[in-house]
C-alpha cells in the first residue's frame, strides 16, 4: 500500500467518523427542538427505540407506569404524578465489549416539559423547558453515534422520563417521597424535580455492577450563576473520571469546569424528617447541594454533569448552536473510545 492510498484510507476514515458523531448530534438535537406538546415521554421512549436499528447489539427496552412501579421508583413516580401523560423509563444496551465487561453506564434527566410543578415558574422561566430533557437526549445521542462507530464497550443508557406539571394528582412542597432505595426525600420545592427522577436511575444503575456511571442533567440555575453560559459543570470525587472527561472536552472542543463537592454540601441536604431534602439549607451553592444530593444515591466510580450553561445558546460558537446545541455528544463519544 502506497503512502497516498494510507493518508486516503485515513481520511476516509475520519470523513465517516465524523459524519457519524454528527448524526448522534443531529439526533440528539432533533429530540430537543422538537415542541414538548409533541416531544412527550411515550414520543421519546420510541424515538430511542430506533437505536435497535443502529446496531444488532443494541437492545431497548422502553418500561411504562406499571413497570416502574414494581420497581419501587417512588420518587421518579411523585415527579410525574402531575402530568396526564405517563412516565417512561428507557434502558438502552449496547454490548459490544468482551463478555462480562464491566460497562459504562449513563444516565440522563429526561423531564420533556418542566413547568416547576405546584413550585411553580415564572412565565419567563417557563420558556426552553422543552429543553429539560437533554441530559436523557444527550444519552440517547451518544449511544447513537458510539453504535454508528462500532465503538467496542459495553455502554447502558438509563433516562427517566416524564413531565413535572401543576395537576390535580401533582405531588407536593412538604411531601415525603421514597426512592427505589427504600430512602425518604422531603421535598422542599418541585421544582427541583431532576434529581428527584435520577436518583431512582442511578440507584437502578447499579444492578448493572458498572465500571463507572456517569450523569447529564439540565439540573440548576445555579450551575449557570456560578460559571455562565459556555461551560458544563463537572462534580466527581473520582480523580481517574474527571481527569478523562476533562481531558475528552478539551479534545473536541467543548467545555468542562469542575466544581466543589463535600461534606459541607452533603450536609446542606440532609433533613430532619426524611433522610435528605430536595433542596438545601440556604441558597447558596446550588449546583454543587443538587450534586452532592445525587452523590448520595450512588456506590460505584460516579461523575455529574450540570448541562444547565451550555445546553442553548443565543450567540453561536463552533461548539455552541441555536436551540439544543448538541453539547456533550462528541465528549461522551471521545470519553468512550478512548
């Protein structure tokens, strides 16, 4: 072979790789700039069973209402009590890794129209909540692409997902929830609903003994306060994980800032009639109490990725585009592969 026909053979190679990331970013970005009247939780549930199509190790299993409550998701389930439409749970397989591999498990919010709840937003907080399911998207994108390339892991998609609304069944300020862990959750506010679906997720997540979970999740205002709208924050105890998925963003191209978790976090969380609050003590550091809540539900190698700054954008950048940007697809894809 002639050194010509290598350099041709390579850039054909990256020319398909390419196009394949971008199809699991269009993917993606289809599912969130679709309007939430349409983008419900049934709508998403089928749209990720077209993965099966990808791949014949891809496997999708898309569980309803009855399903989940066998499983005893009872804080997932209180999110969605409000909603006329019924809550999914979307598992998706990928095992194309070695028989037994530990796989790479991932976890996305996947709230399809966040309202606040009874905690009710303001009407100008009410716009781009079309956008709350992105971390589930995000997901979704990622198995897409990483099926398209063959990637050679196990990978699980976990997204939980439903609509957080104001009904007559909605689930309440000062209720007590229990998770699929047997812990009890005071809700302070329901509106911070995300963490309420993903930690029954990541407690789900560890059926599968993981080599490592990781989180994305639109989860805070308070991640946009602290950093802008450019950056992803990122929240680990886990020096091996952080220092890959940081290394993977710089790489592609997009943005990732590690923040604080700790005890003092931890604390803010904890209630004095439940185990923990959805909420925490004071208003301060948000991002970081809405993590250390979802640190709580895990026991394997975790990292969380608050999506809240760099899922939209107004302004464009090459890693930033108008409506759901994409952001996270060619992170999670460079963090698999490598």
């Amino acid at each position: 072979m002639t050194l010509e026909t290598k350099e041709k053979n390579l850039l054909l190679k990256g020319i398909a790789e390419g196009q394949s990331i971008a199809e699991g970013t269009e993917f993606l970005r289809t599912l969130g700039n679709t309007p939430p009247s349409e983008m419900t939780p049934t709508k998403l549930g089928k749209e990720a069973q077209k993965l099966e199509r990808l791949h014949k190790n891809v496997k999708v299993k898309v569980l309803g209402e009855t399903e989940i409550k066998k499983l005893k998701m009872g804080s997932f389930l209180a999110v969605s009590n409000g909603s006329e439409h019924e809550p999914k749970f979307i598992i998706v397989e990928f095992n194309n890794g070695k028989k037994g591999e530990k796989p790479t498990v991932l976890v996305g919010k996947g709230i399809t129209f966040d309202s606040g709840g009874l905690s009710i937003k303001p009407a100008e907080h009410m716009l781009n909540m079309k956008f709350d399911m992105l971390g589930g998207a995000t997901v979704l994108g990622s198995i897409y692409a990483a099926a398209k390339l063959n990637i050679k892991k196990n990978i699980v998609g976990l997204v939980p997902t439903c609509e957080n609304m104001p009904g007559g069944k909605a689930y309440r300020p000062d209720d007590i929830v229990t998770a699929m862990n047997g812990k009890t959750i005071e809700v302070k506010n329901t509106d911070a609903e995300g963490r309420l679906i993903l930690c029954d997720a990541l407690v789900y997540a560890s059926k599968y003994k993981p080599k490592e979970v990781i989180d994305l999740a639109t989860l805070t205002g308070a991640c946009v306060v602290a950093i802008g709208e450019e950056r992803s924050g990122l929240f680990s105890q886990d020096e091996k994980i952080v220092e890959k998925l940081t290394r993977s963003a710089d790489s592609v191209g997009e943005l990732l800032w590690r923040l604080p978790l700790g005890e003092e976090y931890s604390e803010a969380m904890k209630s004095e009639i439940a185990d923990y609050q959805n909420i925490g003590k004071t208003r301060y550091a948000g991002a970081s109490t809405a993590a250390a809540f979802l640190e709580f539900f895990t026991d394997y190698p975790w990292a969380h990725i608050d999506l809240s700054g760099s899922y939209t954008a107004g302004k464009m950048h090459p890693w930033l585009h108008g409506g759901a940007n994409g952001f996270g697809v060619q992170t999670m894809v460079e963090y698999l592969n490598t």
